[in-house]
C-alpha cells in the first residue's frame, strides 16, 4: 500500500472515506462471489428457467453482500479510527481473500457431490478421513498453492484500485446509499424467497441448492393466512437438472400379498416409554410382534426423524430432496400398486416442509386436524378420522399414517384427564428447567402423555380387529425422536440438544402377520423400515442400495453397524457407545455413552467414512 497512507488525517470525512472504501470493497468482492458460485449454476438450461433465473438474480446479490459484510466486520471494527489506514486495508484484504478462496473449495465440492461444504467433510478434509479415498499429488498441491498466491494478489490489486478510486472523493450521503441500497437487496431477497417457498414453487427452491450455506427465511404459517398456499404438484423435477441420482436403477415392485400398513409415530417418544403401565396397547402389541431394542431416529428432530423413516436415507438429503420436490420412492410404488392412502397429522405437514419433500406427489391427500382444536383433541380427530377410513368397504389395499402430536412439549391432555403418577405438572415451565431442577413433575405429565396417545392408538387396533383387518395389516409403532429430562446430569431438556439415548433411541414395535415374535438387539435406524416394508411388503426385487442406504431388518445376519443421525446445528454418527458429534465449524468431539468427552479419541475413519458414502451414494458425481 501507499506509505503516504499513514500521514492521512482522521477528521470525520477520512472515516467516511474508509468505510466507503471498505464498502466498494466489499461489494466488488461479493460479485466474484457470485461468478464463482455461476460457475456450478446452469444459465441456458436452468431447472426454474426465466422465473429460477430471475430469482437468482434478486437473491445472489443480497446473499454474498451478507456474507461479505460479515467478513468486513472484523476489518471494520479494527481499522475504522487508527491513524493509519493499515490495519483496516490489510485484514481486509486478508479475510476477504480467505473467504473466496472458501468459496472456491466449495465450488469443487459441489461441483463433485452436488453439495456444499459442511461440517463433516471439512473435518473429513482436514482431519485426515478422506486419505484412503483422495491421495493428492504434488502437482495438486502446486496448483492450490498457485490459487492462492494468485487469490492474494487479486485482492491486493482490488484494494488499491479501490482506494486510489474513492481518495479523496467520498463523504457519508453515497456510503449510506449504498449500504441501504444493501439492504434492500437482502430484504426483497428472503421476501420473495419466503413466498414462492410458501407457494411451494419449484422454479424458485430448485435454485437453493447453488447458494452456498443459504438459510432461506420461511413463513409458511404467516403466508397461509394471506392465502398463499402450495399448489399440487405431481411431476418429478427434470432429471437432467437433477442433483440426484435417485433412485440408481428404475424399481421392479410386484406385490402378490398387497397387505395394508398402518404406520403410527408419536412425537417425541422414548425407548422407556414402551412398557405396560405408559403404553399398555403398544406393550400387548409389542407381545406378538418384532421389537427392535436398540433403535435410533435419524435425527433428534422432527424434520430428520420423519425423513429417514420414509425415504430410507440420512437426513443430509433433505435439502436436495426439498429444493427438487422430490417425494419418497415408497409412496411412487404404493400409488403404482394402487393403495388408497391415508395421511393424517395432528401438527401441520407442511412445517416442517413435508408436503414438498416426503409427500411431495401426494400432497393433495395430505389430511391435518382443525388448527382451532387443542392439540390432544387433535390427535382424536385424526384418529377417529383413520378409522373411519378403514372401516369403509374397498377392494384396494390402503397405507395409514397417522402423526401424532400430544406427546410434544408441553405435553398436552385432555382436561380432567387423569395423571399416570403424582406429583404431575400441571404446565412446564421452561425457564425453570436447569441442571438441579428435579425433572418427576414433567416426567409424570410427558408419560401421562403418552399414556393418552397409547388409548388412541388402542383405538386402532381395536378397529383393526372388529374389522377383520389385523390378519392382513402390517402395523408400525414408534417415534419421530426421543426426548430428554436431563437425564445426562448435563442439563439437556427435550430434543435437538444432542445424540444420545435419551434423544435418539424410540420404540419400534413392528406387527408383520405372519412373523414370529422376536426381540432384536442389533443396532437398527429409521432408514431401516422403507428398504424392509418395499422389498417384503411391495416385492421389490432391487437392490437395497438402489433406493435406500438402510438394512433390511429381517437379515439373520444383520451387523451392527454406525448409524448416521442429523439435527439443526450438527451432526453425528452413531457407533457402537462412542458418538462422533460435527459441528457447524468441522470440529469433531468423540463422546462415550454418557455423553462425556473421550480424551485424545478422533473419530472411527471407518465409521466416517461409511457416513460420507451413505451421503454421496445418490448424488452425481
């Protein structure tokens, strides 16, 4: 930089002039950027077409001028009122450099996997996971090393350009244009992001997948209530634009059985809640059935849990499965094998977005209960709504899933509904909750909980048997997830916290006519029940791993294996008592049963690497 930098003045007007000059700095960076980022997106024959480019136009501006400011806060906060300019110029350059030469790391994973970079492959990279499978020659790394001097010195010409430009010449009026200019950019962005995404419009989500770490803003709730709602949507995306590769091969289904399913999930529902006090018509079920006993969610939430038990496949798929609208393979080969469905949430299917991504070809037989109703009544309705649909007279076999919702915090109840055991809570404070708090109140009131979501489902089974049915219906029983009441000692609460037990391990009582009643107590997961339910219930002859990266639950042989599980902020593999947690910065833990760090452990290369082929194994390559 210039030496007759460090003589300049601070009066207000220099200040302006450095935030100017950190301002147009900003942005030229933000549009290489954004060419980096075009480089992977299709311009000619782009998925959305006018309206996806359109929208990209709006939202990659708006995208990387956030990202970018984030980066310059730092430069900012260190440079703004020195006497020289120095410091500011330098770390800006600095930063600004690293974070395009992050994006140009991005650009190749993408370019190779059809997804951005996360936690785990940066772990996987720079923790040394990935040397079995890519072994990088000196000629590689000759060309990194030239990337990089070549990124520095861009930056430096940008910096001096940018100054020599602005010297002399900028007050306080163009800076704050610009950065309200900014602004509106970001704002009209994420507005128009969460109306085609309440509009559940293809053209517009098929172009998340090319924003690097986008977060789009989403008020299905609030644009429901101004009418805008998701149109019915029974195509598949154009597989030519397709980031996946799903399933491998076409499926070879022929069922000569067609039994009917009855699958019924419960929020929240711990492994320890299956007994014969909590939920006695589960229990006398369990009796005659298949239990899987040492069974794990997917995920420790919602979206992941239901994702893996109905696609099959880890919950790292979900935001290609949302941005395409691509529904579960198992409801294409229902539909093909003419099944009536009967789809019944008592929460609303489409937050999170499962009418665009499990449901998505069948949404328009999505059935919630009356938002207006308690939550418990709810659950009634939905229930008394499934048995009326089986009891109504049909040559076709029919599928039935019901969600249900009671069991969620606060745990709702009927009123006067009576407690299981006391003392009871009769509300949940959560800001009372802390690692001393005594957890019975809520424990008593969570399995009060679920003691009434177990009469319902009595109910069903009841329906099941007066109608004939029970001999000819395969019947799921288990959980989206777990929950916990800080049974760690570590003062994790509900779910989404962590991977453990408590969160993850649900009941998974499966009644298939005709089987014998065994107990198993080899790992299984929620990808676990599509892959078994399609090649024994649908007869489908494919390989497993054309369309799921789960077991079949019935293999005599059927190894423990690790289990890969995903939440908001992390995620984790599950293997044997050890726990790999990733977080969102690549840093990996190695946690032991409870929960507990294990000193100097990394985790299993073997069981990371059979997580990163279970998340690339559908995606092109």
């Amino acid at each position: 930089m210039d030496d007759s930098l460090s003589a300049v003045p601070l009066p207000r007007s220099h200040r302006w002039q450095r935030l100017g000059w950190l301002t147009l700095f900003t942005a030229l960076n933000a549009c290489v950027a954004i060419a980096i980022v075009l480089g992977n997106t299709p311009l000619q024959d782009n998925p959305g077409g006018t309206l996806g480019l359109g929208y990209l136009a709006l939202a990659l501006p708006g995208h990387f001028l956030f990202f970018g400011a984030l980066v310059s806060l730092l430069p900012l906060a260190i440079g703004l009122w020195p006497r020289s300019p120095r410091p500011l110029l330098i770390s800006a350059v600095v930063l600004q450099g690293l974070w395009l030469c992050l994006l140009l790391v991005d650009a190749k994973v993408f370019e190779l996997y059809r997804f951005h970079l996360n936690a785990m492959v940066l772990n996987m990279v720079f923790g040394g996971a990935l040397q079995d499978q890519v072994a990088l020659s000196w000629q590689t790394w000759l060309q990194v090393g030239g990337v990089l001097l070549a990124v520095a010195a861009a930056e430096a010409l940008f910096a001096w350009a940018c100054w020599k430009l602005l010297l002399g010449r900028l007050r306080r009026r163009p800076v704050l244009l610009a950065w309200t200019a900014g602004a509106a950019l970001m704002l009209t962005g994420q507005i128009a992001t969460a109306y085609y995404d309440a509009l559940g419009e293809r053209a517009v989500t098929s172009q998340w997948a090319y924003l690097p770490w986008a977060q789009p803003i989403t008020a299905k709730r609030h644009m429901h209530k101004l009418g805008v709602r998701s149109a019915p949507q029974a195509n598949l995306p154009d597989p030519r634009m397709s980031q996946l590769e799903y399933p491998l091969q076409p499926l070879r289904c022929q069922s000569h059985t067609r039994p009917n399913v009855l699958v019924v999930v419960l929020e929240s529902l711990r492994h320890d809640a299956l007994d014969a006090t909590t939920m006695p018509n589960a229990w006398a079920l369990a009796q005659k059935s298949e239990t899987f006993d040492r069974h794990y969610s997917s995920g420790n939430a919602t979206r992941y849990g239901l994702f893996g038990l109905l696609y099959g496949l880890p919950g790292g798929y979900w935001q290609s499965m949302l941005s395409e609208q691509r529904g579960s393979l198992l409801f294409q080969v229902l539909g093909q094998q003419g099944y009536n469905l009967h789809l019944y949430g008592s929460a609303p299917l489409y937050s999170p977005e499962f009418d665009r991504t499990v449901f998505a070809q069948v949404r328009d037989q999505l059935h919630m209960a009356p938002s207006e109703l308690p939550v418990a009544a709810r659950d009634r309705h939905i229930v008394e709504a499934m048995q009326s649909d089986m009891l109504k007279p049909t040559n076709s076999p029919w599928f039935g899933f019901v969600f249900l919702d009671s069991t969620h915090a606060p745990y709702h109840l009927p009123a006067d509904y009576p407690p299981l055991a006391t003392p009871m809570a009769q509300q949940i404070n959560f800001l009372a909750l802390d690692k001393d708090h005594d957890p019975t109140p809520e424990l008593n009131r969570y399995r009060t909980a679920v003691h009434y979501a177990d009469s319902l489902i009595g109910q069903l089974l009841q329906t099941l048997r007066d109608s004939g049915q029970a001999d000819n219906t395969i019947v799921l029983i288990t959980g989206d997830h777990a929950e916990e009441f800080n049974d760690l000692g570590l003062n994790y609460w509900g779910h989404n916290g962590n991977f453990s037990d408590y969160q993850m391990q649900v009941p998974f009582v499966l009644h298939w006519p005709g089987r014998d009643v065994q107990a198993h107590a080899t790992t299984s997961s929620h990808e676990d029940w599509v892959p078994t339910l399609m090649r024994h219930g649908l007869g489908c002859e494919n390989a497993l791993a054309d369309f799921s990266t789960g077991h079949d639950l019935f293999e005599e042989q059927r190894p423990n294996r690790p289990v890969l599980v995903e939440s908001w902020s992390q995620r984790g593999i599950r293997d044997g008592d050890n726990t790999y947690v990733f977080d969102k910065f690549g840093n990996a833990t190695a946690l032991d049963r409870h929960y507990l760090p294990l000193p100097d452990q990394e985790p299993d290369p073997a069981a990371v690497k059979a997580a990163w082929d279970a998340l690339t194994h559908f995606r092109k390559h």
